[in-house]
C-alpha cells in the first residue's frame, strides 16, 4: 500500500511543483472555452445550448494534451525501468500513474466546469449532473491517456499519433457524457447514460493497465 | 494436412504461389457475376428505383471492413499468443485493404443516403461507428510507419488492434440498439431475411466476390510483405558482413 502511495505522490508532487502540471491543463481548458463563444458568437441562446458539449469537448482536448506527461519524461530519463525493478507490477505502475494524471487533470477540470460554464452561460440545473458525469467519465478518459501515451512513449512526435489512437476511443465516453450533463433527448436519460459511463470507467480501469503495461514492456526490451 | 503447417513463411509462399491464381480468378469470376445479377438482372426497388443497386457494392463493403477488422485482431491474439511470425505480417497486411472497405462503405452510403434519406451524412450510431472503424485503421497502419523497429511496431501494433476491436460489436449491434436511421438486420435475423430474393441473391453473390477478392489482395501482399522483410534481412547482414 505504502508502495502505491509513494507512486501516486511522485506524480502528484511534480505535476504541483513544475509548471507543466495541474496548472496548465487548467489554462488550456479556460483558453478553449474562451475562444468557443469568440468563435460562435455571444448568442446567449446558443451558447447555453451547446455549452455542456463544448465543455466536454475542452476536457478531452486537455486531457489528451497533457497525456504526454504520464508516461515520457519518467521514461526518458529511465525511471520507468526503476520502478519496474520495484515491488509493484507494471500494470499496478501503470494504474497509479494513470490515477495521478486523473487527481491533477480530470478532478480539478471537473470540478472548474460549473464555474468556467458561466462563460458559456450554462443552465444552473445542469451543474450537477455535469460534474458527476464529467468526473466520472474524466476516469476513463485519463486511463485512456495513459494507453495512448504508454503505446507512443518511444515515438518521436507521438502527440499526433495518441490524437489517431486514443480519439476513436473516447467516441463512446463523449456521446454518454454529454447525455448524462444536458437536457437534450426530450425523455430523462442522464441516468442510465451516467450508469453506462461508470460502466466504461470499470472496464478501462480492468484492461488499460494491461494493455499499456504490454506497449511499456515492448519499448523497454 | 494441418493449416499450422502454413505459418512457416516459406511453406506459406509454396501455397501462395499455387493458390494465388485460383483466388485472383474465382474473385474476379464472382464479382462478374454478382455484377451482372446485381445491374442487369435484379429489377429496379419500386420505392428506391435504380439507386438500390447501391447496396451491391456498400453492403460488401461493410461486410468487409468489419471482418478485416476481426481477422486483424485475431491474427494480433495468436501473433501473442503463438508467437507466429506471419500473424503480425498477415494482420499488417490486411490494416489498407480494411481502411478501403470501410471508406468505401461509408462514401457509398453517402451517396446513397442522399437521394433516400435526403442527408449525405448523419450523426447516428452505426455511421459514427464506422467512421471510428475507418479511424481505427488509419491508427493501425500509422503505428506501424512511425515505429521502424519491425518487432517493436509489430508488439504495439498488436495491442492497437485489439484494443480497438471493441469497436467491431458496437458497430453489428448499432441498429438494434440505438435508434438509427440505417435500417435495421435485414439478412442474418431470426425469421429469415426481410429482403426480396431478387436483390438477396446479387448481395450475396457479391459478398462472396468480394471476400475473395480480399483473400486474393491479402496473400499477394503479405508475399510482398515476406519478400520484404527478407530484403531487410539480407541488408542487414551484408551491412554486419563488411
């Protein structure tokens, strides 16, 4: 457990100490949002409808730039393979990596949502549910990241590459997120929609760290 | 005779080269004749008119791109699980012919859903499901020219293809459950087809032709694919010999 711990805290305390972590994610995440109603133009109608979808659509964008960051530098530098050699499986390294990049991106995102939505005039009733659906579903889309960025870790320029890999991917997560964070759809289905985004999270949360933990060993030998 | 046997590189290229000619013709015989039964023979639908004929060539698209798919993410289990050296190069080969079926499939429907549906383009389930297939095949094939290290690109190729073989359910079960514009399973359903054996016929006749064609394109490239990585081979050691 201490060893898990340890892992989780590494990444916690350099994504909060270097200026490439938590704090970056977030003005990524304001600069998209901002250039949205820039963009489309300040009809408040509007804005308020395609807000819980332009918010989700700011969070993937940002969790996928900051993918890089959950498995590259540690990889670079070769301290990776040392913890590898550690007490902990790669799969376990690779879910706790992938939990860091959560607690520093999808956590804070979601949690700056309903604030940010203001920009976007959001439909106050939707406050709740958006950030549920979206701190649920950031889970599967931060271990998602961590596949894509495990699979391009050796690749020079993979940023591209995650973008083709890991986008299909968050297809379903997108299509229930916005489902379960707005009204749209006429009958109430935020809650199964919410149901089947948990659903994607377990899934992802069983098998990523397998599938990624196989890409990491293929870099390594 | 065992078809293990056929994982040998070398045994495969003996029975590439005896069947090659076999499969080239029965596919190019077949499409013939599913082209003459689906253009000539078949009577225009009494609500589409001509443009039912459409389905002749989008229906063995999809077909195709789905199995392609699923072949690839088979070969890419037993490259792991087996270790064969020709299941990574079978599944590498087949990833462009896959992305043609499914650009194919979904400009076809596109064409066909403008005079019928009014719309080149939908966002509903089984469109969008193809569409993330059609990517998916467009990441395969990317990961395998980004890495050069042949074992390397074949290890994460591997995981790729059947991460994103979750895809292919999502996209045979799309019509029965989302509401769809697409037509629901009109041929493998319970009860028997709900379609009129007068088009019925030309579809399968098609479907036949081209998963032969297929077959046909897949082992002429995966000699080619063979040929190649015994070209690098040889490089290789004439480099290490100098």
């Amino acid at each position: 457990m201490t060893v898990l711990a340890a892992l989780v805290r590494r990444d916690l305390t350099l994504a909060l100490r270097q200026g490439t972590g938590a704090g970056t994610a977030l003005g990524f995440f304001l600069t998209v949002l901002v250039l949205i109603p820039l963009g489309i133009g300040p009809d408040q109608a509007l804005l308020q409808r395609i807000a819980p979808g332009a918010l989700w659509i700011a969070l993937l964008l940002s969790v996928l730039l900051s993918s890089d960051r959950i498995f590259q530098a540690d990889f670079e530098d070769g301290s990776l393979e040392l913890m590898t050699m550690g007490p902990a499986a790669m799969e376990i390294v690779v879910t706790m990596k992938g939990l860091a990049h959560w607690l520093t991106t999808g956590l804070p995102l979601a949690i700056a949502a309903p604030l940010l939505g203001f920009l976007l005039n959001l439909d106050a009733a939707l406050i709740g549910p958006l950030v549920l659906a979206m701190g649920l579903g950031s889970v599967a889309l931060s271990l998602l990241a961590s596949l894509g960025a495990a699979v391009t870790v050796g690749i020079r320029r993979g940023g591209l590459l995650v973008s083709l890999i890991i986008l299909p991917l968050y297809v379903p997560v997108v299509i229930f997120g916005v489902a379960a964070s707005s009204g749209i759809g006429g009958v109430n289905i935020a809650g199964p929609s919410l149901m089947i985004l948990a659903a994607i999270a377990l899934v992802a949360l069983v098998t990523v760290p397998f599938a990624a933990a196989a890409a990491l060993r293929a870099y390594m030998h | 005779m065992k078809i293990e046997k056929y994982a040998n590189p070398t045994r495969f290229l003996a029975l590439q080269e005896k069947m090659q000619p076999w499969l080239t013709g029965s596919a190019a015989f077949i499409i013939a004749i599913g082209l003459y039964l689906g253009l000539v023979v078949a009577p225009p639908d009494y609500q589409q008119g001509e443009t039912v004929r459409i389905m002749f060539i989008h229906v063995p698209s999809a077909w195709n791109a789905m199995m392609v798919y699923t072949l690839m993410a088979v070969s890419s289990i037993i490259a792991i699980v087996f270790r064969h050296p020709l299941a990574d190069m079978a599944a590498k080969a087949a990833a462009p012919f896959g992305a043609v079926f499914a650009f194919l499939a979904l400009a076809t429907g596109s064409l066909w859903g403008k005079p019928m549906w009014g719309t080149w383009w939908v966002w509903d389930a089984r469109l969008t499901s193809t569409f993330v297939l059609f990517l998916l095949y467009l990441g395969y094939i990317a990961v395998w020219q980004a890495i050069e290290e042949p074992r390397r690109a074949a290890a994460i190729a591997r995981i790729v293809a059947i991460v994103g073989f979750i895809n292919v359910p999502i996209i045979k079960f799309s019509v029965d459950w989302w509401n769809s514009l697409h037509q629901g399973e009109s041929i493998f359903r319970a009860g028997g087809p709900s379609i009129y054996p007068t088009i019925l016929w030309p579809l399968l006749v098609m479907g036949l032709g081209y998963t032969l064609m297929f077959f046909a394109l897949e082992f002429s490239a995966l000699r080619s694919e063979v040929l190649a990585r015994r070209i690098r081979q040889m490089e290789i050691a004439e480099a290490q010999g100098s």
